[in-house]
C-alpha cells in the first residue's frame, strides 16, 4: 500500500494538528460521496460526484483515492461502455482503507 503525501509538512505543530482534523473530517464524508457514486441517476451526475471526489482528495493529500477517482471519471465520461465495475471495486477498497486507517482517533499520520 501507497503511503500519501505528507501535505503537513513545513506546517506549524497547531496548523498541522488542524489540517488532520480536516483530513478526518473529508474521510467521515467519504460514505456519502460513495453513496453520491454509487446512486448518480445518469452519466453526467457520475462524472461530477467523481470530480469533485478527485479533487477534494487531492486538496487533502489523499493521492491513491483521487488518481482512482480520476481514472474512474475518464472512463465514464469516454461513454464507451467500459465496464466500470473492476474501477469501482478499486474505489470502494480505497475508501474503506481509508476509513478504516483513520478510524483510530489517536491516528494522525498518513494513510
């Protein structure tokens, strides 16, 4: 497994602190942007729930999440009938390490 970026790094003791905070904060959300995936009524709506995923996790350092969002986004913008299912497991699996990684309150490292 990756390790993620460090984006704390160069960050004072008490911003550093606040930034996991937020990070915890993006990965308790993440069930709900799974959900927003997973239920997206058309293509269209897919894409978008997939963007906005890509970008949030990138904005938290959370690189291995957003690269499979990413990839996950351009396969279903192509519209080609690919078979998403093989990506969407990957994102699921991603997710759940995720959570699982920062289900530990006194965790504040990187996933």
């Amino acid at each position: 497994m990756a390790v993620e970026s460090s984006p704390t790094e160069g960050l004072s003791q008490a911003a550093s602190v606040h930034f996991r905070l937020l990070q915890r904060r993006f990965v308790a959300g993440l069930a709900v942007r799974w959900t927003d995936i997973r239920d997206a009524p058309d293509p269209r709506s897919v894409c978008a729930a997939l963007h906005r995923l890509r970008g949030g996790a990138g904005s938290y350092g959370f690189a291995q999440l957003g690269q499979c969002a990413g990839e996950l986004e351009l396969l279903a913008a192509q519209g080609s009938g690919a078979d998403l299912a093989p990506k969407l497991a990957q994102l699921a699996a991603e997710i759940h390490r995720l959570e699982a990684h920062w289900a530990n309150p006194t965790d504040t490292g990187p996933a």
